[in-house]
C-alpha cells in the first residue's frame, strides 16, 4: 500500500494514501493523530442502535452529565460515582478514551454549594471535591474540563458565582493547582463557550488568562471550545483563535460541536479549523442522534433520530482527512543541561505561507531578558510576529522578549508565533541559540 512521507515540525509522519481512508469518523482523525468523541449519556447505553453507532464510530466519550457535581457530591462528603463508572467502564471495554466533565462550575451546582459563604469553607469543599472525583477515576481521564464557563458573556471578566463571589479571582488557579496534583498525568483544559471569535471580549479575557497562567507557571494544558453554534457555524476568525491560543503553548480541543440544522460546509468549515492547527488533539460533538441532542429541535448533529448519516456526516468524514499531524506533547530534555529546549510547530500551512509557534525553555541560570536566534535551511522568510520582536537577515533570525516576557528563570518558558513565506519546501530551522548559548536537546 502506497504511502507518502511528509516533514512537519522536522518530524517524518506517514500519511495513508486516499486509496486507504478511514471509513469512520475515529479511524479517520486517528489517522492524523486526532480523536473524534461524543457526548454520552449513561441512561442511553442500553439502547442498542445508540450503542451500535457510539462503538463503530467514536474513540473519545465526555459523559454528558454524569460527572457534574450535583451527580457525583449531592451532599457534602457524600459521593456517588456509579452513573459516571457505567460510562467509563464501556469506555474501557470498547477502547475509547475519556474526557473528564466538568469539576467546578456554576451549573449543575447542588444548593449547598451554592449557600457556602465563608472563604476557607469553600475553598476545601471545591478542593476535596477536585481530589476525590479525580482520584476516584485516576489514569482514566485524557483531560479534564477543570472549570467550566467561569467568563461572563460578552466581557472579559469571570462571571458571577459562588466560587467568584465567596473565593474571588483566584479561583481558578486554585482549582487547576489542586487538580494537577490530584492526577498529574491528565491534561487539564479550560472549557467555555463563545470564546470561537477572535474578536469577542470572551475570548480575550480567555486568552489573557492563559497567557498569564503559562507565565506564571500555573498548570493548564487545553483550553476547550464547545462550539455550539448557529446554521451559519463558526466564525470567519475561528482559525486565528485556535493557533493564537496554540501560540501559548496549550492544545485546543472542541468539545461540545453541534451546528443548527447541520449544514455540510458549517461542520466542513469547522473540521477543518480544528485539523489544519497542529495542536487541536480532536473534535466531540454533543450527542449521537439528533433525538439525543439538548437541542433537539434544532437537528444538529451527524446522525438523524433513526440512527442514519446525514449529509453533514460524510462532509466532517471528508474534512477530516486532510490537514496537518497532530502535534501536542513534545518532550523538552531535562533542565541542568545549560542553554535552552525549542519546541517549534507549524501550527498552520498553505501554499507560499505557514504560522509556526516556537516555544523555548531556558535550562540555564535565570535571565532578564533572552534573545533566541536560528537558521532557515530552504528560504523561508519571517513576515509578521507576536509575542517577540523578529529580525531576519538572509537566512539568520534573531527573535527579542518583549516587555512582559523578558524574565525566565532556570525552567522557565515562554512562547511567541510567527508568520512566514515559504517556497519549495518548509523544514524546520536548525542552530537554536538562547542568549548565544546552543539548544542542547
Ligand atoms: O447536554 C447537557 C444537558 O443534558 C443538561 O440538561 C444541561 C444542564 O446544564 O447541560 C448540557 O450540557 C452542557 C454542558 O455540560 C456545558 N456546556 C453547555 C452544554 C449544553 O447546555
């Protein structure tokens, strides 16, 4: 069988031919490194035309409600883990992997909760309920939806909740801190929706939250976009959102599709927004069948209430066979070694230009400012840059902190993004140099 070798990000992966594409929608992200998940409910399980469609189709499955907290700590200290078991442990038995949701939201809250006004009271219900939920289901869970829809609408700002209003700002961080703890080996995502459009204050307000929590070294790793949307789908700026978020040095995951009356080029479009940014790990739509949906009115989901493919199935089966590798969790070699790690990723790439984020970590003694330099090897030229101030002079570039990212301790990392042109073939720069001194991965 026929295959071609591609370079992305100096990595040689192999891309089936055509002639092998997958014939559903997990094999078919599988093949770029991606998964393709559903929403599930426990309740529905036993239906076997749900099940049937669940087990041919999906490898990656988000329990619809069965982990939220008013299912799982009804009362305070008293846990109840056996609708959510039901689902992992089909999952288990059929291959798929899990997302774990959600852990501290202002929905699906039971009134004791929400009634808790002193600090010190909350702050160790929402920890111990972090701990227990993910320590019950440790090593089980690809990612979890650590806080969910914590931004108000149409603002920068947290909204309104007992965990906002009793803990304050810091909230947040401290739910990501305990998590990590809990399970370190889990990926832990922020999740929200209307956070698709660049240019809404949601999505900024996001975005300045990750940015800071990366500088500051607070774990997060996935930023998720549930991406419910209207007939007309995502945003014309939803692929710009997805690779600045990247940028930062997070995946990107879109966790709760669904598009009214599916249209086939709204879920083409959004497929593909997802597949052409190396680090989106893959997509869930939120339900099977359109009598699965919450909004089942609207029909927007890939299979009708008789369990058939709709057009908007073979539309997100098509778009999901182009687009670049998944290129999430590359390993840094250990701090002590002196001079830096770069991560560099082509987050996106079309003909003549391509988006790369570059991510170094400086294994040396602490530094208030850095300049990172490299070479090109095939012509490439830098065009525009964030997050740095870029230079190039023949095949030599020199990239500059700016303002607020001069400062990285011995560990410490940060990352900027560039836009650039290329012609004939686009390998990843050699000779990485901070502050002069080699990258010694
Ligand atoms: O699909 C879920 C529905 O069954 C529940 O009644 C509802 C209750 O809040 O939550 C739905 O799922 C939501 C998800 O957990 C978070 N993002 C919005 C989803 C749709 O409301």
């Amino acid at each position: 069988m026929l295959s071609a070798a591609v370079a992305v990000a100096g990595a040689a992966v192999l891309v089936p031919s055509p002639a092998r594409a997958a014939t559903t929608l997990g094999a078919q992200a599988a093949a770029s490194g991606r998964y393709f998940g559903t929403a599930v409910a426990a309740g529905r399980l036993g239906d076997s035309t749900y099940a049937t469609i669940l087990d041919r189709e999906f490898n990656m499955i988000t329990p619809e409600n069965e982990m939220k907290w008013d299912t799982t700590e009804p009362s305070r200290g008293s846990f109840n883990f056996s609708p959510a078991d039901q689902i992992v442990n089909h999952a288990q038995a059929h291959g798929q992997r899990m997302r774990g949701h959600t852990l501290v939201w202002h929905n699906q809250l039971p009134s004791w909760v929400g009634s808790i006004t002193d600090a010190n009271t909350l702050r160790s219900v929402m920890d111990n309920h972090i701990t227990t939920e993910m320590t019950h289901f440790k090593g089980k869970i690809y990612a979890w939806d650590v806080v969910n829809e914590a931004f108000a609408d149409g603002s920068t700002q947290h909204r309104g909740s007992v965990f906002q209003n009793v803990l304050g700002n810091g909230f947040i961080e401290e739910a990501f801190r305990t998590a990590r703890a809990a399970d370190p080996s889990a990926k832990l995502c922020y999740n929200d929706y209307n956070i698709e459009n660049w240019s809404d204050a949601k999505t900024q307000g996001v975005y300045a939250m990750v940015r800071d929590f990366k500088s500051r070294g607070v774990p997060i790793d996935c930023v998720g976009f549930q991406s419910h949307f209207g007939s007309g789908g995502p945003p014309a700026s939803f692929p710009t959102t997805l690779s600045n978020f990247t940028a930062l040095g997070v995946d990107v995951q879109l966790t709760e599709l669904d598009i009214a009356q599916a249209p086939t080029t709204a879920y083409s479009n959004t497929v593909k927004a997802c597949v052409n940014v190396s680090r989106c790990a893959g997509i869930t739509v939120w339900g099977i069948r359109d009598s699965d949906s919450w909004r089942s009115g609207d029909n927007p989901l890939l299979f009708d209430g008789g369990g058939n493919k709709k057009p908007a199935y073979d539309a997100v089966l098509s778009a999901l066979g182009g687009g670049v590798p998944y290129g999430g969790g590359g390993s840094s070699p250990p701090p002590g070694d002196g001079g830096c790690s770069v991560t560099y990723t082509i987050g996106s790439q079309w003909s003549g230009g391509f988006g790369a984020n570059v991510s170094v970590t400086n294994l040396g003694d602490p530094v208030s400012s850095w300049t990172l330099t490299w070479s090109f090897g095939a012509g490439q030229q830098v065009t525009q840059a964030w997050n740095a101030t870029v230079t190039q002079s023949g095949s030599n570039v020199t990239a500059e902190n700016v303002s607020y990212n001069g400062a990285l301790g011995t560990g410490g990392s940060t990352s900027f993004g560039f836009n650039g042109s290329w012609n004939g073939g686009n390998p990843a720069p050699a000779n990485f140099a901070l502050n002069g001194t080699a990258w010694t991965g």
